[in-house]
C-alpha cells in the first residue's frame, strides 16, 4: 500500500507520543529476537522428531540468518517509503504468519519456511525501532534510550536458550511457537493503538536490480557459509554460492554508488564515508560475531558435550549473562550520554577479551560456575559495547541517513553471524579427535574467539572520546560521489 501524504506529521506533533510508541516497538523487537535462538537447543528433539539429520535440522538456525541478510539491505528502502505504522504492522503480521505455520508445521520443510518468514518480519523491526529513537529522541537522551531499546538487540537472543530448553524439555518444541504466539498478538494489539508516528518518506521508486543483487549478494555468502559449517569441506557446494555471492555483492555496491547520486538507492551506502560510523561498524559486527558464537554456538555446545548438562540446564547456565546485560543497557547508555563513546568502549572490550580467555581455559572439570561467571562477565562487556556503538554510528549521521544507516549495522551483523557460527563450528569440528566437537575441539575454537576480542581492545581507541555530537558532516545527497 502506497503511504500518502496524510500519514505525515512533523514530530513534535502532540499524535506523537514518543515514549508508549517506543515501548511498543521494543515490545515487539523482543518478542521477535527472542525467537532468533529459541531454537538453539533444540536441535537434539527436532532431530528425533522429524526424522532428519542434524546437519539438515541446522537449517532451521543458519537459515533465519540468512534469510536476515537478504531482507535487511531493502530496509533502508522500506524506512523512507513506508510509515512507521505501516511498516510496523506489516512486520509483526509476517512474523505471527510464520509463528503459526512454525507451530503447525508437519515436517522439516514447513518449520523451516515458518523460520524464513519470521525473519523476513524480525528484519525490518530493529531497523524502525533504531530510526525511530533517533529520530523521536533529543540528541542529549539518545544514550540511555538507545540502551533501553538496545537490550532487545542482546538480551532477547541470550534469554532464548534458557526458554528454548525449559519448553523443549517440558511441552516440545511445537510449544516454542505456540508460546510466542500469543505475545506477538498481544504487541500487535496495543500497537494498533498506540503506533502513530509517521517517518519523513521519500517516494524513491524500488530498483529491481539491486533487489535481485542483494538477495543473490548476501543469501550467496551466507548460504556458502552455512553449507560449510554443516560439511566442514570447502567444496563446490561452499565456494560456489559463495563467489557468486561475493560477486553480486560488488555489483550491488557499485549500483548502490550510482544511485545514491540522485537519493533513488536502494540501500545508500554514504554512512560508510563518514569515519566515526564506520569504526564503530566494524567494532559492532565484531563483538556481535563473538556474542552469536559463544551464547549460541559454543558455550552450549560445550555445557552439553563437555559438562554433560541438559537442555533447560545448559539455557539455565546462560541465563544470568542475559540478565546482567540487560540491568546494564541503560547505565551504559547514561555513561556514554555523559563521557562519550571511548571511555565506555575501552574497558568493555578488555573485559570481552578476558572473558574469551577464560572461555579458552574450559575443560571436562571445569565447575559449571567458572562458566557461568565468565559468561557474566563476557555480558558485561557486551553491555559497554552495544548500547554505545549502536548510537554512536547513527548519530555521527544526518537523519536523511538514519535508516540506511540502521540497515547497514544490522546487515553486517547478520553476515558476521553467519560467518561466527560456520567457522566455529568447524573449527571446533576439526580440531576435535572425533566427528563431534568435544573439549580440545572447543577449546580451538575459544582461542579463535580470543583472537577477535583482542583485535576489539586494539581498535577500541579509535572510537570517538567526545560526547555524541547531533549530526556529522558528511556528504549533501547531490554531492555524493
């Protein structure tokens, strides 16, 4: 449905009630992350149930991933076409269409079509959710607000595990979908209510050749990824897609360099020429890359495999970290409002960095609280990263470009998802003495993760020390190159 221009109001406008609607867009944000790794756990009842292989059951993880790096490069497109509330609603019915199919589904092939759909419909909301705070928010209370709406970012994949293994282990896995059901409806509901404000919209039309490019662009690499995390060789079935992949990539970047030229780009890629926002890009796709691999890829892994513990224990043993990063978003926030991005930035990456060390250290007599305080400790780390990066990016912005500037974070996020979790496991994979990761197998891996968090600590001064200024000087839309 083509927007029109009633749909457009100033935002001081007194039908623009910031705070509910944000709460609302964070309500829906969680529900929908939430779902992102529900399934970690899974995979063991999925296996059983449906009759299938682990390496195909894998799917229903790397496939959301991949299915998140083909739509987010569009929604750049879609925060400057589509209304607030057009784009809300439209993104959480997807995602309940995809619940419902999830919960009915009879075989693997309608579980992992519910699993493409939901992420077609998570794609979209953390991009509006982020426009919408720096857009609605003043400049001096971006910090605490974005760490209030950033905890969903962190916070709801890190409490999947511990949910995914308590319904597993209590109802089945059906139970999973029938569960966010429901909560979905309800967001869905009070939204209906509540989400009025409009977004400045720029009625560019939709260039067909740079959809195509994207989704053969970022589904290529990634479903090459994917494949190799489950065949641990680098066949055709790998590299193919993958070049394929990295070549329609180069073409879509140098379409996108052309159409920005007169503001028709799909996704406008001038965020990167500004070089506060691509620090904190980089510094950002790297500390999500190690939070995918160790929450959902290898700490789970090893409290299974190593610790022999079960599905609800092993979410349970996560759980605290979770909790943690989410009493800390906020203050992070607030310190990063107050002393800028460097000061808070510096000491989270050190204490990633000690974290993956220890992690490093893990064998079969490790105490499972050893592993439960360094992954405390890994999260608080994560806490003084996420919140700061994320809002010194957009801010280095002007607000033409906040939202292609949300869909190139949440872009490279995904992709170095996507990466962590096939290189991980593989890995952890051939390092191990047999076809399943075990002990020193994971252990490799871990150093692996060290290795990045220490890349972190050594880029980390780089990021801007100064309080967040409003807009960056960056280049005028007719002067881009």
């Amino acid at each position: 449905m083509i927007p029109t221009t009633t749909d457009v109001k100033p935002p001081d406008s007194p039908e623009v009630h910031t705070g509910p609607l944000i709460g609302v867009l964070v309500g829906a944000a969680f529900v929908m992350f939430l779902n992102e790794t529900v399934l970690s756990v899974a995979v063991p009842a999925l296996t059983r149930d449906l009759h299938a292989t682990a390496a195909t059951v894998q799917w229903v993880i790397s496939g959301y991933f991949v299915a998140m790096a083909v739509v987010l490069p569009v929604t750049g497109f879609l925060l400057e076409r589509f209304s607030v509330r057009r784009l809300f609603i439209g993104s959480l019915t997807v995602f309940i269409a995809g619940a419902l199919i999830g919960a009915l589904a009879p075989g693997f092939a309608f579980l992992l079509t519910a699993r493409i759909v939901q992420a077609a419909g998570t794609a979209t909301m953390v991009p509006l959710l982020m426009t919408s705070v720096m857009r609605l928010v003043p400049p001096h209370r971006r910090g605490a607000t974005m760490g209030a709406t950033t905890i969903v970012v962190a916070v709801a994949p890190a409490l999947g595990p511990a949910l995914g293994g308590a319904v597993v282990d209590g109802l089945g896995w059906r139970w999973i979908f029938w569960i966010v059901l429901p909560l979905a409806l309800a967001v869905l509901a009070v939204g209906l209510r509540v989400v009025r404000a409009p977004a400045p919209l720029h009625k560019a039309p939709l260039d067909i050749s740079s959809l195509a490019l994207s989704v053969i662009g970022f589904g290529g690499i990634l479903y090459g990824l994917s494949v190799l995390g489950e065949t641990r060789a680098a066949g055709p079935e790998v590299w193919a897609p993958a070049a394929a992949g990295a070549c329609a990539v180069a073409l879509f970047v140098a379409r996108q360099r052309i159409l920005q030229r007169t503001d028709q780009a799909l996704l406008d890629l001038r965020p990167l020429t500004d070089r506060a926002f691509t620090v904190a890009l980089v510094l950002a796709a790297l500390m999500f890359l190690v939070l995918i691999v160790t929450g959902t890829v290898l700490l789970p892994l090893y409290l299974q495999s190593v610790l022999g513990r079960s599905s609800f224990a092993a979410g349970m043993a996560l759980l605290p970290g979770g909790l943690v990063l989410g009493i800390l978003g906020r203050p992070a926030g607030s310190l990063f409002d107050r002393f800028g991005a460097r000061r808070v930035v510096v000491p989270g990456s050190i204490a990633i960095a000690v974290a993956l060390a220890l992690y490093a250290s893990f064998g079969g007599g490790t105490p499972l609280a050893t592993a439960i305080g360094a992954h405390v400790l890994f999260m608080i780390g994560v806490s003084l990263l996420m919140t700061p990066l994320i809002t010194e990016a957009l801010s280095a912005l002007p607000e033409h470009l906040y939202g292609h500037g949300s869909a190139v974070l949440n872009t490279m996020q995904q992709v170095a998802a996507g990466l962590g979790t096939a290189a991980s496991v593989t890995i952890a994979t051939l390092a191990s003495a047999g076809d399943t990761p075990d002990a020193k197998g994971l252990r490799v891996a871990f150093l692996c993760a060290t290795a990045i968090g220490v890349v972190l600590v050594a880029l980390a001064p780089f990021v801007r020390g100064h309080p967040t200024r409003e807009t960056a000087k960056i280049a005028h839309p007719q002067e881009a190159p």
